[in-house]
C-alpha cells in the first residue's frame, strides 16, 4: 500500500453515502439522524473530488435508508450515490434525485401560508428540478431549494 492510499476501514453491512458537496457532509450527517445511531458511523470531509473539487463521505454500519431519508438527502444535497454494501460488496449504487413532491422537510418562507399558522404537514411541488425550484401546495409561493429552511 503507498504512502498516498488513504485507509478508511471498509464495511461489511450498510451505507456508504459519497460524493458529498463538502460544505453539506455535517448537514447530511444531522437531516439523517445520525446522532442518534448506536452504529458505527465514519464521517470524512474535504477530500479532494474531480466532480466536486471537494467532497464529503460517509459510511454507516448496518444500516440501510428508507425511501423517505433519501427523498430528505435531495432537499440538501442531490446527486450523492449511495453505495449499497452487503459482505463488503457494493450490491446496488443509487444516485439521489428530487422528487416530484416534497413533503415535510421544508418550511414555507411565506409568513402568511397556512402551513406555518396550522399544525399541518408542508408540501411542494417541485417544478425545475434543474434549478431547483420549490412551489408550495398551498399557498404557491415558490423558493429557491437552496435557500430553504428544514423543518
């Protein structure tokens, strides 16, 4: 092994979430409850990416996200690959995307929308997926995804 090879123990079971935009890796970290997780998490930041000229990764032991936790990942950071590792092999390779519907992650940034007057759920439309903009169901005061506030 030279000198240059970094070593980041491989795993046998669970997530490996890559390609991270370096300045989203903590936020990724906290938006999937990592915290809280009695399993080994391996949390690396900086490293240098060519698609990103800097990237976070990180690996998570035993456990595998649901359809929700990934659709949460696309509010701060589409385009990251989850890499699916069983017997430390990648068995399945994921590349996040936004959905159609966003539903509550994100809080209106209009003061007057019923959803931050009422006890309810947000929704948004996502209707640029390339630029990202949001359109609340409700009150269809569109925002830019990244200018939001998580719930």
């Amino acid at each position: 092994m030279s000198k240059k090879e970094r070593i980041v123990a491989a795993i046998e079971n669970g997530t490996v979430i890559d390609h991270i935009p370096a300045e989203k890796t903590y936020q990724v970290a906290t938006l999937l409850g990592l915290q809280n997780l009695e399993t080994p998490i391996t949390i690396g930041n900086n490293y240098t990416s060519k698609k990103l000229g800097k990237k976070g990764i990180i690996k998570v032991e035993n456990k595998y996200f649901t359809t929700v936790e990934i659709s949460q990942l696309s509010v701060v950071a589409p385009k990251i690959v989850l890499n699916i590792i069983k017997d430390y092999e990648v068995i399945e390779k994921k590349t996040v995307e936004t959905p159609d519907e966003i539903r509550g992650i994100v809080k209106c940034n209009n003061p007057k929308c019923i959803t931050n007057n009422e006890p309810m759920q947000t929704v948004f439309h996502v209707i640029n997926k390339t630029q990202t903009t949001l359109k609340c169901h409700y009150c269809d005061k569109e925002q830019d995804i990244n200018n939001v506030q998580l719930i």
